[in-house]
C-alpha cells in the first residue's frame, strides 16, 4: 500500500510538469499515428509515455548514446497499444536495450522463470525480442523508420510490444488476456482460421496482407496483426474484418476510423 502510494504521487509530480515541446516535435517527426489521434488522446499517450519512460531502466547498447529521441519514439510507440487498456500492462517490463542497427543476438541462456516468444534459434539478426521477465531488445534504425512509414505495415515496436501483451498470462500463445468468456471464444474462432489461412497462402507461395513471418506460430501472429492494425488499419478491416474487428475489441480502439476522419478532415487541392 505505501508503495503504491509512493509510486502515484511521483507519477503525479512527473505529469504536473508541463510536456516537453521538443518531445512533441520529436513524435510528431518519428511517430506517424501520432496524427491521427484526437486531442484527448494525443494528451492519454503522452502521459504514458513520460510514465513509461521514468520508470523503465534503459540502456544504450552496441555503442549507442541514448537520447530523448530515441526514447521519445519508443515509448509513444509502445504506449499507443494501451491508450484504452490497464495502463500497468507493461508492469513486467523492466529494461530496454536499444541497439543502433540490426544485430545479431547469440543464443543465451533462460534466466529462471524466463519464456521467450519463439523457440530458442542459434544466432540471427534480429530488429527486436521480447523476453517474459527479460529485457525488450530494439533496433533504432528500424524503430525510426517503421515509425515514420505506417504504410510498410511494419512497426518493431508495436510488435515486440504487442508480445509483452500476450505474456501477461506467462505464455506466448497469441491470446492475451481478454475482457470475457465471449470475448475469448470469438478471439480463438477468428484467430485460429485467421492464422491457419495465413499458413497456408504461405505454403503455396500466395501475397497476403499479413507479414509472412505470422505463419511462423500463434504468439507471431498475433504481433504481425497488431502491425497491420495499427499500421494499415483500412486495409485489414477491408480485407480482414472479423480480424479487425477482434483486434479492434482487444484494443478497444478503431484506428481505420481514425484514418477517415482525418482524411475527411483533410483540405482537398
């Protein structure tokens, strides 16, 4: 209890402060999405953000010096998944280490109780991993560009990111904890048919929407669709929308919504 009191009277503090505008610059630069949100929104994430950023311990890496932008852009990123969920679900993410390029990981022992959300390969470049009880290991280069380019519908933070949401109840499986028992029957119907589709356009060599790479397992799956969503989000509900809309009831956001209002907004030449 005194912690706790502890904890929400520093964080109070820490918002009273008033936000930085050389973060705003740096978000509005590195974090695409970012203009898509409302104003009530835009204020949530960067609450979160400055939150997120106090209290995880985070490390250059490789020869990296740590910036603001660097964990500006992060956290925004990272934050964005949980504008509308329990704003503790990264709770059990301690450490950041951030890398300037791609790099390649070496195997490495599992700490007690640690579960990573693949099986454990040899080594391989990687852009990001996110460990259950170990670190979120990213790349800045890809950080900054997948942040910038929500069209490639790739983003390594909301990937690792969306790994941390779905270890919340210890496994990698590709279900995160839902709000209730409808929620979890409908998620396994349209996930798993939605997954096995994926698996199988990639067996006979067939485009899909979806990353390649969420036919690898379930946990990535889930990652690879939570990039479309918030990064091609009128693509997938098109294409997708059972899928969408699943997602869409996980997140308790509507980021295609978001995309037509602000195009509707938009001044026409």
């Amino acid at each position: 209890m005194l912690f706790h009191w502890l904890r929400e009277r520093r964080r109070r503090r820490l918002l009273a402060e008033p936000f930085p505008e050389a973060w705003n610059e740096i978000i509005r630069r590195n974090v695409a999405h970012d203009a898509w949100l409302d104003e009530g929104e835009r204020r949530l994430l960067r609450d979160l953000l400055r939150v997120f950023i106090h209290e995880k311990n985070w490390e250059g890496c490789g020869g990296l010096e740590l910036s603001d932008e660097i964990r500006v852009t992060i956290a925004a990123q990272a934050c964005l998944l949980i504008l509308n969920l329990p704003h503790d679900a990264y709770r059990r993410v301690r450490t950041i280490l951030v890398y300037p390029s791609t790099v390649v990981a070496p195997p490495r022992p599992l700490r007690a109780f640690e579960v990573p959300t693949a099986p454990v390969q040899g080594p391989r470049p990687i852009l990001g991993e996110a460990w259950l009880r170990g670190p979120v290991i990213l790349v800045w280069d890809a950080v900054r560009r997948t942040g910038r380019h929500p069209e490639s519908g790739h983003n390594v933070v909301y990937h690792e990111f969306a790994h941390q949401l779905d270890l919340l109840d210890g496994l990698a499986d590709g279900t995160p904890p839902l709000h209730d028992r409808e929620e979890v029957r409908r998620w396994a119907e349209v996930c798993s048919r939605e997954y096995l589709a994926l698996r199988d356009r990639v067996a006979r060599g067939k485009p899909s929407l979806l990353d390649a790479y969420g036919a690898t397992n379930e946990a990535e799956f889930f990652a690879v669709a939570t990039e479309e969503f918030f990064d091609r989000p009128v693509p997938l509900r098109t294409r997708h929308p059972q899928l969408y809309e699943v997602l869409q009831g996980f997140y308790r956001q509507d980021p295609a919504a978001r995309v037509e209002a602000r195009s509707s907004s938009s001044p026409t030449a």
